[in-house]
C-alpha cells in the first residue's frame, strides 16, 4: 500500500541513490523504498510532518537489508539488492538491524501438545497431499524439541491452516496474486496461518512453490520465531527455492529449542556423540490466575494490529474470533514490557500505533514494539481511567472516565481540556465503564460488568441493548 507521505520521502531517497550513483530508475527506486517500509527496516513516525528520513538512516536500513540477504552491506541500492527484494517470500516483518545476530523470538506456547486444523487445501495438490505436506512441515520441529501435534478435522483447534487470495475476505492481510508474498503467520497464542491461494503449491519439483517448505516456515512463526539473519535457514524471510534432502539450519534448531527444549531420547547408544547444538531450555514464570472470558469482566477490548480482536483481563489477553475465543496468554508475551490490569487500550487505524493506559502512565507500540521513550506520564487527562476508543469519523481517540470523555487528536494539538458529559454524545449509553471499542462493522460498543451496549452512525445506543458479553461475544 502506498502512503500518502511517499512522494516526498523518495525525493531524499532518490537524492541518496543519485549521490552514491546508483544506476535505477525511478520506478525501481520507489520499489526499493516501499519494500524498506513495507517489511520494517524503516519505521514511519508518529508526528504527521516528520516522515522523512535521512541518508544515514536509509544506508543503515539498506545495510541491515544487505546483511540478512548475504549481500555486500554498501548500503547502497543497486540491481543486486533489487533482485532480491523481489524474490518470493514471507509476509512477516523483518525486525532486523546491523546488530542482529542469531534468531529473534517472538513468543511461546505454554502447552507443549498443539493440534492444528486445514480448513482448505491447495487446488494444485489436492486433499492428501496438502494434508502429507503439513504434516511433514510440522515433523520437523517436533524431531528437535519436546513438541507434539495433532490433527484434528472437526472443533477448535491450536494452529489452523488456510489457503486465501487477494480478497480481503478470510484475511485480514490481502495477497498481492502470485510471487512475492506467499505466506504468513501469527505468532503464540493466536495460531493463524494463511498460504497464497493464487500460488502454484507443489512438492518434489523446482517448479512452483514447495508447500512442505513453506507451512514449516509459517509454523516456525506461530510456535514463536521470528525471521532468521542466515540466508540458508528455514526461517529466513526469502524463499529459497525446494530442496532435497531439506534439513533444519542450525540457527533454526537452536532458536525453537530456546523456547521449548531440546528433545532428549531416553538412553543413549555407545559412542554416540552429544549434539552440537547448545540447549537452552524455557522455565516459564508461574502464571497468575487465567482468566474465563465466560465470567470475568473485561478491563479493556480493542480492535488492534492485524484486525484481531484483543480482549484483556488481568495479567492476560485473548482474541475473539467469529468461533469464539482463543485461549488467554500473558499480555506480555505479545507486547514485551507491558504490564498487566489495565485501565484500557485502543489501537489507531490512522498511525497503526497502539495505546496503553495504566495508573497515571500511557505506552505507546507500533505493532508489537514499544515506542522509544515509553512509558510517558498523563499529564492532560486524571490517572485511572476507564475506557479510550478510535472514532473513525472524525479520526480522534475517546476516552473516558467516570461520566465525562475527553477527545484527543493524536496528530495535532487539538486535545479538549474538560471533559464533557458522555450523555451529551452518546445517547442512552453507560458511564463508569470497563470498555469501549469501535469495532470492524463500525459500530461503537461500550461494555460494563457483564453486558454490552452497541450505538449506531448517530451514537445512539440501539434497540435491543444491552445484551450478554458473554453470550454474543465469547460465545459462552
């Protein structure tokens, strides 16, 4: 997608690429800027006239590129590095910098049996041998650690697998048709994983695209890893093409074996020798007690990065989805350095930032990453409130507390000082709230202790509401 700010960011882009002699033309040096901020190597600010970046800036991300691809790291644009922007690949980000040096992980499952659900297949190969492909796919992470899975063909399952195009529908991240983008995953405990439908999914060939290869990539995202620095590695963003025999990379089976152990036989023959790969076993924190979304009160939802929708209670969250809920995980297991019980939270389709408000201090993500300089103090608004949401018609966040709200332009100075009557704009609607989100229908809802209230275009709480959380959205 291209962003508005993009015509005056190339300008000091192609100003760099001119000054070092790059010999691209423009549309090639667009393409090489949007591949930087599409897959994370620059990251766009907040405030709404800094998106410019610098030439330093730039070679850095060009560099950081350039390294994880086994490129000469000039930090300089040219047919090369072009080329391999290009090559198909995963639709995960690339958190990679210049100091990057082994596998990145991203979260942990904290139950070591998983069962997985297909709930479509590839057209190219069919029913059983897609069925062959993921189940070979996962085999090879459980041959190295103390995982196992399960399938299952009926009911909610841990991971679940599915073939999607370019229709927004089924996936929150549209496809771009066949190459580049093949496949994508969410990392523990969301357990999504799409594959390209518009891909011509094979197995034993060089032509087309190896699924085996592919689905153990994307399962290695949803067990937790993120994107390998080795460009021979399972887990490195670029597809390598099919390989026969294909084997783990040694920064692949280190990296799984950090968050669940090394898989350890019970005896062990004469002269064998000890693996040589070091072995980190994950002691997870006891956990404080697990919430039932069937019975305990929300302390904050939101409508938040990839289009899921994150409920949070206490120390943990959980996604709700049309099937019902995910189970709860640690809310630090996806934003690293957060703390738990919550005030409220809300996410901005405007900035793609996500807020955090907690006692008298608010946080500030872009996606799964904390802000630099987060946590700040609430300085505008009194500590303790008790909901905030994302208006998309006139692009302000609310927030609220007790019976008054405050609106709050997070891209201007417009921050209005005195709270105003929530009944003076939401009509009929509660006070003294747990929650309140927008949500992808566009509706507001607001919740408080066990029940909901949804408002339409004007506000307006409507006939009906309130109704039972519990039932109608954690389908209890």
């Amino acid at each position: 997608m291209r962003v508005p700010w993009l015509t005056l960011l190339f300008q000091v882009f192609a100003w760099v690429l001119s000054a070092k002699g790059a010999a691209l033309n423009n549309v090639e040096e667009k393409e090489a800027l949007e591949f930087l901020l599409q897959f994370g190597y620059l990251q766009k600010s907040l405030e709404q006239f800094s998106n410019k970046f610098t030439e330093e800036e730039i070679e850095v991300a060009l560099r950081s590129f350039q390294l994880a691809s086994g490129l000469p790291a000039t930090g300089q644009v040219d047919m090369a590095t072009l080329s391999q922007m290009r090559q198909p690949r995963c639709g995960v980000d690339d958190p990679f910098n210049e100091r990057t040096l082994k596998y990145r992980l991203l979260g942990r499952w904290r139950k070591r049996h998983l069962t997985y659900r297909i709930y479509s297949y590839s057209e190219d190969l069919g029913i059983t041998a897609t069925r062959t492909a993921v189940q070979t796919a996962f085999k090879y992470w459980n041959d190295v650690t103390h995982l196992t899975f399960q399938e299952v063909r009926t009911g909610r399952a841990d991971i679940r697998l599915s073939f999607h195009g370019s229709s927004p529908w089924g996936c929150s991240r549209p496809f771009d048709g066949p190459g580049h983008v093949l496949a994508h995953a969410d990392i523990p405990e969301l357990g999504t994983v799409h594959f390209d439908a518009d891909e011509h999914w094979t197995e034993g060939t060089s032509h087309g695209v190896n699924l085996r290869i592919i689905a153990a990539h994307e399962i290695g995202h949803a067990l937790g890893l993120g994107h390998s620095r080795y460009p021979t590695a399972l887990m490195a963003p670029s597809y390598n093409g099919y390989r026969s025999p294909f084997r783990l990379h040694w920064d692949d089976i280190e990296g799984i074996q950090a968050l669940y152990g090394k898989k350890t036989l019970p005896t062990t023959a004469p002269g064998t020798s000890p693996s040589t790969f070091p072995t980190t076993t994950a002691v997870a924190p006891k956990p404080s007690k697990i919430p039932d979304p069937c019975k305990d009160e929300l302390d904050a939802i939101m409508l938040g990065p990839y289009d899921k929708t994150y409920a949070f209670h206490g120390d943990y969250v959980w996604t709700v989805t049309d099937f019902g809920t995910n189970p709860p995980l640690k809310i630090s297991a996806l934003w690293k350095g957060l703390p738990g019980q919550l005030d409220a939270a809300v996410y901005s389709p405007r900035t793609g930032r996500t807020y955090f408000f907690k006692g008298t201090k608010l946080w500030r993500y872009r996606g799964f990453k904390l802000d630099s300089g987060y946590p700040k103090p609430l300085t505008r608004i009194p500590a303790k409130i008790d909901a905030a949401l994302y208006w998309p018609k006139n692009k302000k966040i609310f927030i609220f507390k007790d019976t008054g709200y405050w609106q709050w332009d997070e891209l201007g100075s417009y921050f209005s000082n005195i709270p105003r009557k929530i009944s003076t704009l939401f009509t009929r609607a509660p006070s003294h709230l747990n929650a309140a989100f927008t949500w992808e229908n566009g509706k507001v809802y607001f919740f408080k202790g066990q029940s909901y209230w949804r408002l339409n275009d004007q506000l307006r709480v409507e006939k009906g509401y309130p109704l039972s959380t519990a039932e109608r959205w954690m389908h209890c």
